[in-house]
C-alpha cells in the first residue's frame, strides 16, 4: 500500500488534529470538577462495568497515538532514515512520557511561600518575553534564546525542589501517561518489525488471549473467571508485582486502574489506531476510506456488545469487549470528523482543539499538576481559616449562586478556559513542545 494521494495533495489530516484536540479538551473537563461528590454522570467513570462518556476518553487517545505513530514513520521512512535509527527517539519519548507520569504521581506540593516565587518568576517571564517578541531590533532571537534557558533552568530548580516532597516509599507506579509511554513504545516496536497483516494478527490476537486467561487463568483463593474489582486476575498480578504503589481510589485495595495486564488489551487498543492509519495512507478514495471506517466501526460496536455477554464493557479492566466497543467508537468519531473536516471542509468550527492537540501532552500534564496544586497545596486565608484556591472558587463564587453540580461543572469549564488560553498563547506564537 502506499501514501502516494496524501503526499499529492500534501495536506495533514486536520481531522486527527482536532479529533486530538478534542479528546485532551474532554481529558481536562472531566478530570477537574469543582466537586467530586457532585458530578453529572456522564462525566464520572462507570464504578466498574459498563461504560459513560468519560470511559471513551482514554482509549480515543491510545487509538490516535496509533494512527499518528503510521503517519509520523511513513514520513521519516520515506525521507530515506533507516529504522533503527528510530529507536532512540522512541525510547527518548517513552522515557519522557513515564518520568512524566512519576512526578505527576509523586508530586506533593511545596511551601506557599516558595509556590508565590515560582508563580511570579513564570509570570515575569511570560510578560518579558511577550514584550521581546513584539519588538523589533537586532538581537531579538538571541534575547528570547537567553530568556528560553532561563525559565527552562527555573522550571528544573522547581521540579527539584518538587522531588525533596516525594514519598518514594510508597509512589504509584502507574497512570495515564505510563500507560501511554508503555502502549507508544511496544506500538511503535511491532510497526516497525512486522507488516501490516501481523499488525492486524497481533492486535486481534491480544484481545483473544487477554479474554482467555482473564477467564480460565485460577487466582489463588478466588478461582479463576473472577470478574470483580478484588479477586479478578489483574487485581492478582497488581498485587503482586505492585504492592503498595498502587492508585489509592481503586475499586479494591492493590488494584490499579492503569495496572500490569490491562495495559496488555490497550496496547491492542493502539494497534486498532495503527491499522486506521495504514487504512487512510492506501490509495482509496477519500468516500471510501471514510465508508470503510465506518464499516469498521460498526463491526467494533457489534463485536464489542456480543463480547460484553461474557467479558463485560469495563474500564478499569481494559476488557477485550471494552477494546472492540471503543475503537469501533474510535472509528465512527474520526470518520465522522474526516467526512467534516477533510471532505467537506468546515474546519472553523475545529481550530479551538487544533489548538489544545497541538500540545497535547503538555496541556495535559500541565494542566494536571495546577489542578493538584491549586486544590489541595496552594491555600490563601478566609475569614482566617486556610482554604485552597480550588475551594474558594467553588464555594465563594459559583457555589453562591449555582446548585452544587452545576458549580462543580461550572468549575471544570471555567478551569478548561483556563488551559484554552494558554493553549492560544501556544498556537499563536507558533510554540510546539514536542515530548
């Protein structure tokens, strides 16, 4: 197969951009309500089986980071770079990506005191540059290339500082970015190792054996088959393997969500993304890579609910159901999203998430470690009684006018605008982080 009508018309595929932005936008919103006791079901994870709209957030970022990793090594294989030389990027990312994840999971805040000087230093630093960067004169670049290290120097004495808080002892080991690291990485090693219709055996052989083990493999003193939050096979190995580092809101104790063997099923998952990518650089037209994702879809969503009568829907399991269900989702979403955006051509409506995909990761780790600081470590005194921002917005200016669950969305919304302003900031000055 090959890209040759994409690399005609030389265009990107604005739809994934968006379907990107798109999915780290949800990720904020659903991560930061005013109130975790007061959230709109939708916007909460199914407790265990089953599915609501924020349990399709997840695996819509695995499957793009499938379809981006086809089209990103498409292109520098067809630039004449030989494979291995793609490793070291790829283990420099996924390195990144994991040690991401740890200092989100590890973070524990620092002294008022210290957080109003780094606050201040990011914030002085954001007004010179802007200053600079609308000037005109000589050695601009090279005022903003000594400004760059600056804060780069000032962000690495804060993680520093950060690190000294950090109980090692008992840091969880997993999460969404370690997740991704992980998927991205074994992802990455098969598309470059096997062809197309390997891909496709392995991502569909991952699903079979994951529904065979979790059903036939015994846990010691629960027996085997076990489907519930504290007896089930990946609650077993977590245990094992993860003792004490796991997510302490599980739904049992020594299970994590984003565990040892679930992260099996959304590495298929990702390869779902992968044969998506392959799909859309063939020679079809563009109504028929639209149908036959479509097509796909529908398979996903059938083959998913049959799946679900004895492997149910769920999450937290990362069930080979849950696996067929959401790609199939996966699938209609972005062809919906090509047949707009890259057919038709009504892009205006896509750029505010252009906008956020354009620094995915950033806006996602950056907007989780504020969320953690501002509701539980940066305080400021009411009516003498130290009380965090996070609470003090939610209580003294939504809560006093709203009912409860709508200041807990109010909350989420406002904080996402938050982001979309620093993701503007980004994309307007052309600043791309790449991780």
């Amino acid at each position: 197969m090959t890209s040759q009508p994409l690399q005609k018309k030389s265009r990107r595929l604005a739809s994934l951009d968006a379907f990107r932005g798109i999915t780290i936008a949800m990720m904020i919103l659903v991560n930061n309500p005013g109130n975790w006791s007061k959230i709109y079901p939708p916007l909460r994870h199914a407790e265990w089986h089953g599915w609501t709209f924020t349990d399709l957030i997840f695996p819509f970022f695995l499957f793009i980071v499938g379809v981006a990793i086809v089209l990103a090594f498409r292109k520098r294989l067809s630039q004449g770079i030989p494979p291995k030389q793609l490793y070291p990027k790829i283990l420099r990312r996924t390195l990144i990506l994991f040690g991401l994840g740890l200092f989100l999971n590890g973070f524990a805040g620092v002294a008022n005191t210290a957080w109003i000087i780094y606050v201040s230093m990011f914030a002085l630093i954001l007004i010179v540059y802007l200053i600079i960067d609308n000037i005109s004169f000589d050695k601009k670049s090279q005022y903003l290339f000594y400004l760059k290290r600056f804060f780069q120097l000032v962000v690495i004495i804060f993680i520093t500082n950060s690190l000294f808080h950090f109980d090692l002892g008992t840091l969880r080991i997993p999460g969404v970015l370690q997740r991704i690291a992980i998927c991205y990485a074994v992802t990455s090693i098969i598309v470059l190792n096997a062809n197309i219709k390997a891909q496709a055996y392995i991502t569909f052989g991952i699903v079979i054996f994951y529904w065979i083990i979790m059903k036939v493999v015994p846990v010691p003193g629960h027996g085997a088959g076990v489907l519930q939050p504290e007896g089930n096979l990946c609650w077993f190995v977590d245990n094992a393997v993860l003792a004490g580092r796991t997510w302490s809101h599980a739904p049992a104790a020594g299970f994590d969500p984003e565990g040892v063997l679930s992260t099996l099923p959304a590495i298929a998952t990702t390869l779902t993304g992968v044969l998506t990518g392959h799909w859309l650089k063939t020679e079809k037209s563009d109504h028929e890579k639209v149908s036959g994702m479509f097509v796909a879809g529908v398979f996903g969503l059938l083959s998913g609910t049959i799946v679900d009568i004895w492997f149910p829907i769920n999450k937290n399991l990362w069930s080979s159901s849950y696996v067929l269900f959401m790609s199939g989702m996966a699938l209609i979403f972005l062809a919906t999203l090509y047949w707009l955006v890259d057919i038709k051509g009504y892009k205006a409506f896509t750029r505010p998430f252009i906008m956020f995909g354009s620094n995915a990761i950033i806006m996602f780790t950056m907007s989780s470690f504020f969320a953690r600081t501002l509701g539980g470590y940066w305080k400021i005194n009411v009516g003498g009684s130290a009380i965090t921002i996070k609470n003090y917005i939610y209580e003294y200016l939504l809560e006093s006018w709203l009912q409860p669950i709508n200041a807990s969305l109010a909350y989420a919304i406002f904080y996402l605008l938050i982001w979309f302003g620093v993701a503007f900031m980004l994309y307007k000055k052309r600043v791309y982080i790449k991780v």
